[in-house]
C-alpha cells in the first residue's frame, strides 16, 4: 500500500472548503443558521486521534524491540492486526482532511460576512484544529506502521548457480 501523500490530503481539504464555502452561503441565503461543529465533534475527533494512536502502540514497541533485539527476535505482531491500524490510519487521514477543508470554507464564509459571531468562528476554528490533530496522528501512525527497509535489498532475489 503507498503512503498518504500530503498533496492528495490538500486537495481533498480544498475541495471540502469550497463545498463548505458554497454550501454555507447557500444554507444562509435560504434563511438557515451557519453551520456550526457541535462540541461532540470536537471531542469525538481528539478522542479518534488518541484511539489511533493507541492502537499503534503494540506495532511501535515491536519495531523498538526489533531494533534493540540483536540476533533474538520479539515475539511478532498479528500482521492483520497492523494492516487493520494502517488502514484506520489511512481513512482517518482522509475524514480529517475532510473535516478540516469544511471548517475553513465555513470559516471563510463567517469572516466575510458583515456580522460576525465570535463564538461560532471559534468553534468552527476548534472544528480546524481537531480535523488537523487527526490528520497528524493518521500520519504518526502510518510511518509507525511502515515496513522497515531492507539492509540487503539483494537478498529477495534467487540466486542462480
């Protein structure tokens, strides 16, 4: 599986802005509220952040031991298990950039209107903030779930004699 490139994240966050941007002015123009994140969404996304990291733990104390090991081997991960957390690591990096690039259309929206409520740009901020402490921790766990390269590329190749 190839690693999440940040490119792809921002234009998966820009697309989301202009959604939110467009989609908040047309919600306005019809009589409704700006769309605000309710707190449980601020707390939910943290709350995902730290499960991810959490599961990550086990693979990142194999990797240690791996190194620290010498010639005796720690006792191996479930590779299921690490291609499960990866893929987490993945969809939780996309659904944050998802988040995040919806926050700043709105939050771009509420500061270009003529009245603006400080508390609902401050908790659409938080909306940022939360979206891109998920995202991190996608990445975090994603290079703590990469394979460690090989010393000896060669070595996979038969050798014929």
């Amino acid at each position: 599986m190839k690693p999440t490139k940040i490119s792809f994240l921002l234009l998966i966050a820009a697309s989301a802005a202009l959604t939110g941007f467009f989609g908040a002015t047309v919600l306005v123009g019809r009589g409704f509220q700006v769309p605000v994140s309710p707190a449980n969404l601020l707390i939910t996304l943290g709350a995902i952040a730290t499960v991810l990291l959490g599961l990550s733990i086990p693979i990142w104390r194999y990797r240690n031991a791996l190194k620290a090991a010498g010639p005796k081997r720690p006792k191996r991960v479930d590779p299921f298990y690490a291609v499960r957390v990866l893929l987490l690591a993945k969809a939780s990096a996309i659904a944050g950039a998802l988040f995040a690039g919806w926050h700043i259309g709105v939050v771009i929206f509420q500061l270009s209107g003529a009245v603006v409520a400080q508390t609902l740009v401050l908790q659409n901020i938080l909306g940022i903030i939360a979206s891109v402490v998920l995202v991190i921790a996608a990445f975090v766990t994603e290079q703590i779930c990469r394979l460690p390269q090989d010393e000896n590329p060669d070595s996979d190749q038969a050798v014929t004699g």
